[in-house]
C-alpha cells in the first residue's frame, strides 16, 4: 500500500495541502474516549478530555486550512474507573458506530476488561493511561502511548538504590495495574541483590486499613533490627486510598523510620495534599514517587509548558503527562487517517506506528516498540513540600532512561 498524507506529507510534517477530491468531501469523522469524569479521585480523566477536545480544534483547523471538508469529533463516555461500565460504555460506541478510540480508559483493569471486544470487533485504542505490562501485546488493536511498568519499576528501584534501601515491604492495590507493578519492582529490586518482605495487599472494594498498617509496621519493625533503620523502605502503589494510608501511619511512629514510595497513580494528586495528616507523615518518610514525563525535573520543553499552560486556563486543572499523551493521541490518529483515507481500522492500525516513529510534538518521541507501547522515556520524581501555610507537589529528581540513572534536581 502506497502511503498518502495531504495534510502531513509522507514523514508527517505537518506542511497543509490537498488536491484529492476525497478532501473535498464533507464527512464527520468520531472517535470516542472512555474517560473517569467523575473527579472523585483526581482530575487526569477531566483534564485529559479538556486536552482531546483542544487536540480536536487544532486537527480540524489543519484539515479545514487543507480545504477539506473533513471534519473530527469526540464521544465521552464516563466509566467512573469502574470496568463493567467500561465495558457497556465501548459496547455502547461500537453499536453507535464508533471504531477509533482516544485516551481512557483510565486504568488497566478497564483496558484489560475490553480488550477482547476490542480485539474481537477490531475496535483501535490508542491509550494514554495504562501501564500494567500484561497489556503489552504485540499484533493486537490497543497502542499506548506511555512505557510499560517495567520501566517504572526500573526507574524506582534505582531511586531505591540511590538511597540505599536494601529491604523493601510493599502495599499493594490488588488489580491489573497494581498486581503488575508490584511483580515488576519486586523481579527488578531482587535482581539488584535487595530483598523483599511479604508486606501486604488489597482489593479495591474492602480495604483491611487497621490490619494493613499494623502488619506493615510489625515488618519494618523488625526489618530495622535486621538490617538498620536506613537500610529498610516502604511501596505504597495505590489510587485514592493512598491518602487513608499515609494518614493513617502517622500514628505509628515505626512506619515513620522507613523511607516511603509512591508511584504515578498516587503522585501529584491533590487528594494527598489536601489531607494535612497524610502529608506531615509524608514528609517524614519523605514519600517520593515517579510519573512519566516529558522533559526533566529541571526543564519541561516550552510546546508542552504552553499546552499544559493552555489545558490549565481551559479546565481550571493543571494537567499531567496523561494529559498530552490524550493531546497526542488525537493528533496521531487524524495523521494515520490522513494517510490511508478511510475510517478502516486495519488500514489505520498497519500505518500507526509509522506515524507515531515520526511524531515528536510536545518534545516526546512517541516511537512504540514492538507490542504497541512507548519505546523509552524519563520519569520525574515528586515530593511533597511545605509552604505559604499548605502543601505542595514539587519535582525532586529525574530517572534518565538513557543512561539509567537517577539526577537529583
């Protein structure tokens, strides 16, 4: 198949022209995003819709400035994090005629439970939010524009290491991305010669806090006499019950001994910050925890300052990086679709990473590898800081994918 592209040129430079009568047509074009709209753990899915419908006005201004009567338009769906309603809602766009999904779901247990109706109905996703490397499938219909949690686990234990933790006692949510993660970090910390104790575990729906705390506190405890107070951390990979946790262990002065980590769903959530409690102890543990980023802990690339910057006045959130992945996405799909003409998802899906090779908008290489996610990218770390009588999120370090290693801001 010859690749065409009259808006982006054939490497996808986004020069404008058309002399195809296709372009001459008048077609709208839908997509759909399932999306957490709910805001009742953070903003991600809110702003992230702020960011695809931002995306849609500068892709259909290209088409229209290309004298094309091709015209993109997004259908929300709210799943509310939950995976049966994600499920009814990608029935729901698939019956309505929608084949191209954007951004959400949210979580990897969503993608994961519409994975087979996807694959089945040759739906395409191009995701901006899961992690969980049991998704990293290659030849199939889902694309994510962020690296697997292999890399954030790479990126954790070598901050782990930075700070000499040796032994290492894990919260974690039980559910694909928290299962995921967890196996992740504990297969990488143990290849570095570190050690890893039982800790502890949850489901979503029933979260034995009480029971939680004092198992967890009981292994540091001895952990410190074992191998040295400086020697021992804490995982802590959850949602919104991260807050209830580091609340919660402010009671308990043995959990204060041990060096605390978060992970990207946990990280830069106001929720955190809001909770005068959980932060205080967050301080003392000095909670730290790795979001992938699109430039470093120094220097954020200005095209992505002015988008976040643009996000922000329009939704009143300020967003994250699954924020311009959502951006990304839709500028991505309306390249791959400029190239083959059609709404043909297999068409679509063969010229995907071609396009996505090429992209580099935001000062991110969106270059997927061989299952369809991210090759390679930074991750910033976060901490929480006092000031002006509240808290706050502040960058602390930069994991350099290229060159694995930790830089301390």
């Amino acid at each position: 198949m010859k690749l065409r592209g009259f808006l982006f040129g054939i490497f996808m430079i986004p020069v404008l022209f058309s002399c195809s009568k296709f372009w001459n047509k008048e077609e709208v074009v839908e997509i759909g995003a399932l999306l957490d709209l709910s805001g009742n753990y953070s903003e991600s899915g809110l702003a992230s819709k702020t960011a695809i419908e931002l995306s849609l006005t500068d892709l259909n201004q290209k088409y229209a400035l290309a004298g094309s009567g091709i015209k993109f338009m997004c259908v929300f769906e709210d799943t509310k994090m939950d995976t049966a309603l994600a499920v009814a809602a990608v029935k729901k766009m698939y019956d309505n005629g929608i084949r191209l999904l954007v951004a959400g779901p949210n979580t990897s247990a969503e993608l994961k439970a519409i994975k087979s109706f996807v694959d089945s109905k040759k739906m395409l996703v191009l995701n901006s939010f899961s992690t969980a490397p049991e998704l990293s499938i290659a030849d199939d219909y889902i694309f994510r524009l962020l690296t697997d949690d292999n890399a954030q686990g790479q990126a954790l234990v070598k901050m782990m290491e930075f700070d000499s933790v040796k032994v290492l006692i894990p919260i974690w949510r039980e559910d694909t991305y928290g299962t995921g993660l967890y196996q992740a970090i504990k297969k990488i910390f143990e290849r570095a010669g570190g050690t890893v104790l039982a800790g502890a575990s949850f489901k979503p729906a029933s979260i034995p806090l009480n029971d939680i705390i004092t198992t967890t506190a009981a292994q540091v405890r001895s952990a410190n006499e074992t191998y040295g107070k400086s020697k021992v951390g804490v995982l802590l990979i959850g949602y919104q019950e991260s807050v209830q946790f580091l609340h919660s262990s402010n009671a308990f002065p043995d959990l204060a001994s041990a060096r605390w980590y978060g992970c990207d769903t946990n990280i830069q959530k106001d929720v955190i910050i809001n909770d005068a409690v959980a932060s205080d102890f967050a301080l003392k543990v000095h909670f730290k925890g790795p979001i992938m980023s699109v430039g470093t802990a120094e220097f954020v690339p200005p095209t992505a300052l002015k988008l976040m910057d643009k996000i922000s006045e329009l939704s009143g959130i300020y967003p994250d990086t699954y924020s311009l992945n959502s951006y990304d996405a839709v500028q991505i799909l309306g390249q791959a679709y400029d190239i083959v003409q059609s709404y043909n998802t297999e068409l679509i899906r063969n010229v995907l990473p071609t396009v996505c090779s090429t992209y580099n908008y935001v000062g991110l290489s969106r270059k997927l590898n061989s299952s369809g996610d991210l090759e390679t990218a930074n991750y910033i770390f976060w901490t929480i800081k006092p000031g002006m009588g509240k808290y706050y999120w502040e960058t602390y370090a930069t994991y350099v994918a290229e060159g694995d290693y930790i830089r301390i801001k």
